[in-house]
C-alpha cells in the first residue's frame, strides 16, 4: 500500500503497481505516473496523481482508491489453464427434413 506520503513524491515515469489485477499472462497489472501531482492548499490531505495504464486506459491515485497501489511488483499469479479444444461431432444428416 501506497502512503500519502509516499503519494506526493510520486514523479512523472515511476511505475506504480496494482494490488489485486493482473493481466492475462499472470504478470500484476502496472501503470506509468503520467504528470505532476496536484494538490490543494485548502485541503492538505487531498491530493490527485495522474496514471497511464495500457494504451488507452488512463486515471487517477486519489486518497480514496490509493489502497489499491503498491510501489513494490507483487508476487506473479499463474494464468488460469484453457480447457482443451475438443472437436464436435458432426450431427447426423436427416434427408427428410431437407437440413442437418
């Protein structure tokens, strides 16, 4: 878990790493601090970090969703196995109808 602290200091090309996704590969999801942090003068303890994740996909660490970051890479996850291709049989052709 990120701190406030932690939050603030954050600058622009440090990766970030989310807790609990992770892609399809079982890698944990990342994401690029994108700018400068904003914060505000009347409220001290609020503070925005702007983040890049993916080629299209784009947000914010606020102090409300900043439990879900880490600055350390978490442990990989294995991907989920595929069930193996099993061919259909072919259904059976019924003349009579005119379909199969």
């Amino acid at each position: 878990m990120i701190s406030i602290a932690q939050a603030k200091a954050l600058r622009s090309g440090q990766t970030v790493w989310l807790k609990d996704a992770w892609d399809a590969n079982g890698e944990p999801s990342h994401a690029r601090v994108s700018g400068k942090v904003q914060t505000w003068k009347t409220r001290p303890s609020d503070f925005k970090v702007p983040i890049k994740r993916g080629l299209y996909e784009s947000g914010y660490i606020t102090h409300s969703n900043v439990s879900r970051f880490t600055l350390t890479k978490p442990a990989s996850k294995k991907p989920a196995k595929k069930k193996p291709f099993v061919p259909r049989t072919p259904r059976p052709y019924y003349p009579q109808y005119g379909y199969r």
